[in-house]
C-alpha cells in the first residue's frame, strides 16, 4: 500500500512540475505589410488548445517549453513557432499566392482570376463530385450566376436546356458552345424518335477536372462567331509527377419521383362522373353502362386501379469510375474506365454506359512537348415515347381507375383478339409488345504538342477529332398499339464528324513586376460532316423477326448528308501595369460557308479594362478591404443558322406516279449574314478580412441585331406553296444583375465552413420583328416589346358563383380605345393578350461546405421565381368530364362548384359541354420554387488508419439529390415540359412530363 502512496506522490509532482512549466505568451500577429491580421487561429499542436488574435491581430496563450505553437489564416502560408522560454512571440505571415491567384481557363489559355477582366465563373471538380446524375450539365444547376439549367424533363435522356445570360436568339441556336479540352464539341440533337436527346450522356463527369463559364463579351470573343450563348469550357483531369495513384469510385443508388399527383380513385370517379352526367340531364344509368366498357373480364365495381403507380417506379443507378494517374518528369498519364447503369423513375426507361480515357504529356526535350487526350464511350438507351404519345406510359394516368391494368390471364388489358378495352391505348401493351433503343458511340481526341520558340514565346498546335455515331433500332409488335400491319421495324444510323485544328502562338513579356504582356495570335478550322439514313420495314412472320431483312415490305426510308465549313484567325492581348491597371482586348474573324460568297467573312472585336483599386496607395494599408477591383468591356459575338445552306436556292428530289424528277423547295438569300449580339458587363470584384469575404456584382446589355427567321413567301412570288427564305430581320435585347458572395465562416485547424450564394436577375425584350408582325406557335408568341415566347392566351376570370359558369376577361377594345374588362361565359367572344413568360427573373443557389476533422458535410438550395407553366393537358386533366373519361385531378373534385353562392375557381362540371375547359390562364401557373439540389455526408478514415491499411484515402459518403422541393405549382414539377413540343418558339407547356427523380446514393471513393 505504500508503493502504490508513493506513484501517487510521485505522480502529482510531476504533474505540478508541468504546470508549473506552462508560461503565458502573448505577441502580435502581422501579414508582410505590417497590417495587424485579426482572426488568426494560434493553437498548441497536438492540443485542443488554443486561440485567436483579437481587431489589432494581438494574442494571448498559455504554452510550455518545447510545445509548437501553430499559426494559420486563410490565404497566408501556415507557420510554426516552437517555445523556448519566451514571453513574447510575434509572427509575420507570408501569403499563400497558390490560395490568392486562382486560375481560370479563358480559351487559347490561362489566366489568373485577379487580373480577370472578363467575366468567368469556374467550377472545381469537388463541386460536382458525387451527384448521381449521367448529365455533365445537371451537375452544374445552381453553381454559376447568370446561367440557368434545366433538364426538360425526368427521362435519364431527357434534353437539357442551358442558357447563359438569357436567350441571345430567336431561329438560330439558343445553347452554349461547348469545348473539351480546347476542342469544340458536337451538340446538336441527333435524335431521330422524336424527343430531343442530349448528347452530353457521353462525357463521364468523372473524368472532369473543372469547368469554366464564359459569359461576357470579353470573355467569349476569342470564340467569335460561336460564342453568342456563351461558351462552357470543360478541362478533363490529368496526370501529375510522382508516385502512381490508383482511385476507385464505387456507388450505389435508387430514387423515386420528386411528386406524385393524387388523382381520383374509383368511388371519387364514379361519385363525379355521375353528378357531371346529372348536371346535364343524363339517364341515372348511364354510368352504370359506359363503365363497364372498360372492366376487362372483371366487374368494375371491384376495381379501384392506381395508374399513376403503373406508370413510375423504383429507380436505381450503379456507378464504378476506376482511375491510374501518375508519372516522372518526362511523362505522366491520367487513365480511366467507368460504367454507369441506370433504370429511370419511368416504366421502360433506362440507360447503361461504358467509357475511358487516356490522357498523356510526355516532355519529348527542354523545348518540345507532346501529348494526346482521346475518350471512347459506349451509350445504351431504353427510350419511351415522347410526352404527347397516347403509349407514354404517363399518359396512362388517363385511364379510367375502374379500368384493369391485366385481364385474369395475365395479358394487358386491351390485348387483341380478347374483346377487351381501356379509355386509351394500355401503355402495358407497348411495353410489352415494342421497344426502341438508341445506341451512341463517341470518339473524342486531341493530339497536340508545344514548342518552346524562346523562353517567352510558344506555339502549340493541336488537332482534334469528334465522331458521335448514333444507331436507333424501335420495333413494334403486331400485339402493340396502333399497329395496323404485322409487326413494324424502324432502323436508322446517324453519323456526325467533326475534324479542328488550333495553331497559336502564346508571347509572354514581364518587366519584373512593373508590368507585364500576354499576347495569343492564332487560327482555327473546323469541319463538320454529317450522314444519316433510316428505313423501316412492314410485315413480320412473327414477333421474334425484328430486323429489318425480316420485313414483307419496305415502306419507308430516308437518307441525307450535309456538311459545312468554318475557319476563323484570332488575337488577344492581355497587359497589367503594376498589377493595379488592366486591360484585355481581342479580335477574331470569322469565314463560314454556311453564307453566301459576300457575307462570309465577319470581325467579332472586344475590349475590356479593369482597375485594381485596393492596391491603390490610399487602400493598400487597409485592414478590411483586401480587394477591390472595378471591371467594364464591351463586344460583339455572332451566330449562324441551325440549316448548312440558307442562302442558297436548292432543288430536291420528288416523284409523281413511279417518276423520278426534281423539285425547287428553297428560294436563295445571298445577302444572309451573321445575326451579331453587342454585349457590355459592368463589374466590381470586392474582398474584406483578407477575403474571407469575396464576391462580384455584375450588370450586363446584350443586345442581337439582324435575327435570323424564316420569312413565308406569298405565293403571288411564284414560290411553292408555303415556301420560306432566310433572312436578317429583328432585333432582341437581354438585361441583368448577378450577383456572388463567398464567405469563409470557419476556419481552424479541425473546423471550416465555407458558403457561396448567387443570385442573377435577367430581363428579355424583342426590340423589333420582320414588318412588326406577332410570330404565334401554340400558346406562346413573339411581339415587339414583350419578352421571347410570352404566353399568349384568354385570360380566365373565374366561376360565376350563381351558376357555376365558367368565364373569361373579354379584354377587346371599346370605341374610345380602352380594354373591356367585361366577363363572358363564351369562350370565343374573349382576346387573348400576354399572360406570362416561360422564362423566370430571377434565379440562383446556395451553397453550402463544412469540413470537421475527418467529416465532411455540403448542400446546395436551387431556386427560381416569375416564371409560368402551362399545362397543356389541363383540357383532359381538370375538365370535369366536359372533354371525355379522364380521369381527373383530385383538386377538381375537392373544389369543384356545387351550389349556388359557392366561391370558386373550378367551375361545375358537366358531362360533354364545354365549361372552362379551352386553353386559357386556367391552366397557367406561376413556377416558382426552392428545391434542395443536393446534400452530401461523408467520412474519410484518419491517416493512422490508412497507414496501417497501406491506403491514401478511404472515405463513405452518403447524398440526396432533389431531396426537397417547396413550390405552389400544382402539377408534377415546375422545371417539367413537354419534351416532344420542345422548341426555340415553343417553350413553357408541360403535357404528361415526368417530374425528376429524387435520388438517395451510398458511395465510398477509394486511394492507393
């Protein structure tokens, strides 16, 4: 027992012998120009304790001889101290340039942020990681200001809509110019089934190191006649010196629809169909004859069928992304492999990709370097039809609910030859008796090499190669709906090839930090070619011949080829005096053969000029602005039609009665050039607290002249009946703010929680139309002084509440010139007038990074506001049977009008008559919403236990994507639309369109 009192008292000496070693430290902390730094994090390492310096950057602290103190501050190298009996320390803290001079790819080269005259907004490949989605642009929604993303609807294919800074045309392309690598890639939709499809499902997002955004003029006019939309630069990842590195990405995940709509069940059905047939004097047993049309070989009292559930399902995606990267100093290498296998939320809909990738630098001697980036990807796609097919398997949520999805055998309902029917054609039958798949191969590679001239001067010449090969193969059993004959195959291969090259010299001048030049004079060619044909074929022995060569009949076929040309020389040059005093210019000129011989050639110039004015005398010594940096430039860009020959008059084949001959279907437009868009941005590039705080305000004017459309001509000209020339006539105007704040809340050794907001405002106008005519396609128009693709409808007034009439704003015009504001219960006696836009004011995101010790945490919030949807299925979906059986949305039933004095905006329903049903502002709805993006948890494994496991990283993940959605709009979802009405003029209509999937994922990402 007296041992053990002995440890005791030898114990508590020691430990007062160790506090009584502890001294306090107290000191200032300054950065190199002598400014005191305030919230400097100083901790004992190995300890928890610690502190930070207070406004004047002075300290406090407690340590014991031999403890290293550890001094850290966002963008300042961190510095140890080790304490050697001293009382005070005082600390000078280098910055970190690595942290302050972010690089941004600008085309045809680097630069860094700082001396960014420009407007770019970059994307880290750490921003996308880890979002379950096969679309590189559905990673990018709510990261960049001013550029708004939208995926048309929830097939895995669906197109996807980018616009950046608002639509900057009418007839030509409205999307981005997209370039990988320094290459341009093919965009163009090459379905040949209807519904667009995004050609992007062939790039593994994986593979991506980041993505630059060009927005302004000064930014996009290297790219000249192509950077209109602006241009979306994506730099793939790369090997590095050193040790090879191997990476695994494994993950796993299932999803359901964001929304799913309640719709009538079989007695809400019944009960309202009844009262609709009442209102009108209908026989009581009517109902009980028209319902049992539909029961199949059952009683349809006893059946109560949820179509909808039919129509969706589970979803799941597996995806593995294998990785080799490493290298000396002659040569490194960045190989990858990765599968993506997808079922979508949708019946019938999936999708299975294979891709890889080698990317090589090999330094061939001091001046001469070489390298090549080539991808291969193989897409496999299960298509449905489009939205506005009766044998989508949306659609069926038509059916009537006392309809049987399956007779008792097991056979759809509705098999032929069984006697049986649904209210529509059974999508079931479809599924089982069709299918269309379409397959995609891409090959994109760039060989490339640089040859140092002299230490300032290089030239890099790169050749590049884009070959996307689409087959689509859809087959229609004699069981299938609509189908007529013995069976039906579709077969067709579409090819497009495009062969660039980039040749430009890069001169780089600096007088030792006084000033410096940067300047890039080049030429670039491209050429595209494309080939499709199709055919389809009539008449099977049986279901299991599918091949065309199988076919009684070939009743159809089709084959075209195009190409066209465009070569363009370029300049730039970049100079900073001081690094306080900017300035950018750039001249391109442009020659496509898409015009005539006199309107070929084309000068896209910009300027641009920036002020660092926090390196000014007056602010360099201030302790809370760290930076300050006023931006302007001016531009112009250009853009071609989406036709290879408009300006030329073209004659095509025809036949009359088995007789060959040649037909006049174009009338030539010599004089069409480049539709042209002037753009000025006015920005301010702010920081404080050695910017911990940053961000950017941006304001633009883009303004496009000389709008390309096609013009009708009157058939007095001698033209074909309903023939159209190209033309320059019109002109359309873009506005906005954008605006960015990126804030570091947190940071020390074991915490940082970092934010970045964005917001962006846009505002369209058409300034003038060919004679000033409105151009109407649907629900949507195009009227000088109103934004592009209004909502052009009959305003809806509501219900009369006496008798449950439904009525309309007359809005037609009295003598003296003023609009009637008068109420009609008929339809046709009321104008329509602009109801809406399609296109929101307002849009942006949230997002959100918090790293502690060896767990990390991010979200992201999307949101949009002032923009409308239609429903185009409105007249099927909410007519309380006054246009047939559908089945209706349970909203009708629960507010419909009954009883006289009811106040409402559902009018009585009524079997067969028109009460409300037309298109109007009924079925407009606002769109606005705020969706939770993405949210993210992982875990990485601490170093000791990597060591042990001979392992660089381990880390667990789990994330959501579109987890939350909070919006008024009544239908699937507000960004949803109708893919197969889904033009530059017919925007906004939602028909059928399934919302997006929500989709929970495990992952873990492996290092070794």
């Amino acid at each position: 027992m007296r041992l053990h009192h002995y440890k005791l008292f030898v114990l508590a000496f020691l430990v007062s012998g160790m506090m009584s070693a502890q001294q306090q430290i107290s000191g200032t902390v300054q950065g190199e120009g002598g400014l005191p730094l305030p919230g400097v994090n100083i901790i004992i390492q190995g300890k928890s304790t610690g502190t930070q310096t207070d406004f004047d950057g002075q300290y406090t602290i407690n340590a014991a001889v031999g403890e290293v103190l550890v001094y850290s501050y966002l963008g300042f190298v961190t510095q140890q101290i080790t304490v050697s009996g001293q009382n005070q320390i005082n600390v000078v803290l280098k910055e970190d340039v690595g942290v302050l001079e972010e690089v941004v790819v600008v085309g045809f080269g680097t630069q860094s942020k700082r001396l960014l005259t420009g407007n770019v907004s970059k994307i880290e490949a750490g921003q996308i990681g880890g979002i379950s989605t096969p679309s590189v642009q559905n990673a990018l929604i709510a990261k960049a200001p001013g550029v708004q993303i939208t995926q048309i609807n929830g097939k895995l294919e669906g197109g996807v809509k980018v616009i950046i800074r608002g639509l900057s045309s009418i007839s030509a392309s409205q999307e981005p110019l997209y370039v990988i690598d320094g290459i341009e890639m093919n965009n163009r939709n090459s379905s040949s089934i209807g519904a667009n499809l995004n050609p992007l499902l062939t790039v593994n997002p994986n593979d991506i190191e980041s993505i630059d955004i060009l927005k302004d003029a000064s930014a996009t006019a290297i790219y000249g006649a192509k950077g209109t939309n602006g241009v979306i630069l994506i730099t793939t990842k790369r090997g590095k010196e050193g040790k090879s590195q191997v990476s695994v990405d494994l993950s796993t995940a299932f999803g359901k629809p964001t929304n799913k709509r309640d719709w009538l069940n079989a007695s809400q059905y019944e009960e309202l169909l009844r009262e609709a047939v009442s209102n009108v004097g209908g026989a009581d047993d009517f109902v009980d004859n028209v319902l049992p049309v539909f029961q199949g070989d059952q009683d349809w009292r006893t059946i109560d069928t949820d179509w909808q559930e039919e129509a969706f399902q589970d979803s799941y995606i597996n995806d593995l992304n294998v990785s080799i990267s490493g290298g000396n100093e002659k040569t490194v290498s960045f190989i990858s492999g990765s599968t993506n296998d997808s079922e979508g939320i949708i019946r019938g809909n999936g999708l299975k990709r294979y891709s890889m990738r080698a990317n090589i630098d090999h330094n061939v001697s001091k001046n001469l370097s070489v390298g090549v980036n080539a991808s291969y990807s193989s897409t496999i796609i299960n298509r449905i039809a489009g939205d506005n097919a009766f044998v989508t398997p949306l659609q069926a949520i038509a059916q009537v609910p006392t309809s049987p999805t399956h007779l008792l055998n097991g056979e759809p309902n509705g098999t032929v030859g069984t006697g049986t029917r649904t209210l529509y054609s059974n999508f079931l039958l479809q599924d089982k008796h069709s299918f269309r798949k379409t397959s995609i191969r891409r090959i994109l590679a760039k060989v490339f090499g640089d040859i140092d001239i002299l230490p300032s001067l290089t030239l890099r010449s790169e050749f590049g190669y884009d070959y996307l090969y689409q087959t689509v193969d859809r087959n229609t059993g004699r069981l299938a709906p609509f189908q007529s004959t013995n069976g039906q195959s579709f077969a067709s291969d579409n090819g497009t090839e495009i062969l660039s090259t980039n040749n430009y010299f890069t001169y780089d001048y600096s007088s030792g930090g006084a000033s410096s030049l940067n300047f890039v004079l080049g030429m670039t060619y491209t050429r595209l070619k494309n080939r499709f044909n199709s055919v389809t074929g009539d008449g099977f022995p049986t279901d299991s011949f599918r091949s065309i060569e199988s076919a009684a009949t070939i009743s159809a076929g089709d084959g075209t080829f195009t190409d066209w040309a465009q070569i363009a020389y370029f300049a730039r040059a970049s100079y900073d005096f001081k690094k306080r005093y900017l300035i950018n210019a750039t001249l391109r000129r442009d020659s496509s053969s898409r015009f005539g011989k006199g309107k070929r050639n084309a000068f896209f110039p910009a300027v641009s000029v920036g002020w660092i004015v926090s390196e000014e005398n007056f602010l360099h010594d201030s302790s809370i602005l760290s930076n300050l940096k006023l931006r302007a430039s001016w531009g112009v860009n250009g853009n071609t039609p989406t036709v290879d020959f408009g300006s030329k008059a073209l004659y095509g084949g025809t036949n009359y009665d088995a007789v060959s001959g040649i037909a006049f279907t174009q009338i030539e437009n010599p004089d069409l050039k480049w539709e042209e868009t002037a753009q000025q941005n006015f920005g301010l590039d702010f920081g404080f607290l050695n910017n911990r705080i940053t961000g950017e305000i941006d304001y633009y004017i883009k303004k496009t002249d000389d709008l390309i459309f096609n013009q009708r001509l009157p058939y007095e000209t001698g033209a074909p009946n309903n023939a159209t020339i190209l033309k320059n006539v019109g002109d359309l105007e873009n506005k906005g703010f954008e605006f960015v704040l990126n804030t570091v809340n947190i940071q020390t050794d074991n915490l940082t929680w970092e934010t970045s907001f964005n917001i962006a405002t846009n505002k369209n106008e058409i300034i003038s139309l060919p004679n000033g005519d409105d151009l109407i396609t649907g629900q949507n128009i195009l009227r000088e002084g109103e934004p592009i693709n209004s909502f052009f409808m009959v305003e809806y007034a509501g219900v009369n509440p006496a008798n449950g009439d439904a009525e309309y704003i007359l809005n037609t015009t009295n003598a003296d010139g003023t609009i009637n504001r008068g109420r009609t219960n008929d339809f046709s006696q009321a104008e329509r007038i602009i109801a809406g836009n399609p296109n929101p004011d307002l849009f942006g995101g949230l997002t959100s990074t918090l790293n502690y010790k060896t767990i990390d945490f991010s979200f992201t919030f999307q949101g949009q506001w002032g923009a409308q949807v239609f429903n185009g299925a409105g007249q099927y979906q909410e007519q309380g049977f006054g246009n047939g059986l559908d089945n209706q949305d349970v909203y009708i039933y629960e507010n419909r009008w009954q009883n006289p004095g009811d106040i409402t905006n559902v009018p009585q329903v009524r079997y067969r008559q028109n009460n409300g049903h037309s298109n109007s502002t009924r079925y407009l709805q606002d769109a606005d919403f705020i969706r939770l993006r993405n949210i993210t948890l992982g875990y990485s494994l601490p170093q000791s236990a990597l060591d042990k496991l001979g392992m660089n990283k381990i880390r667990l993940y789990v994330s959501g994507l579109n987890l939350l959605t909070f919006t008024d709009f009544r239908g699937y979802d507000p960004e949803s639309t109708n893919d197969d009405a889904n033009t530059n003029t017919n925007v906004g209509s939602t028909f059928y369109s399934a919302p997006p999937a929500k989709v929970y994922t495990l992952g873990v990402n492996l290092t070794f």
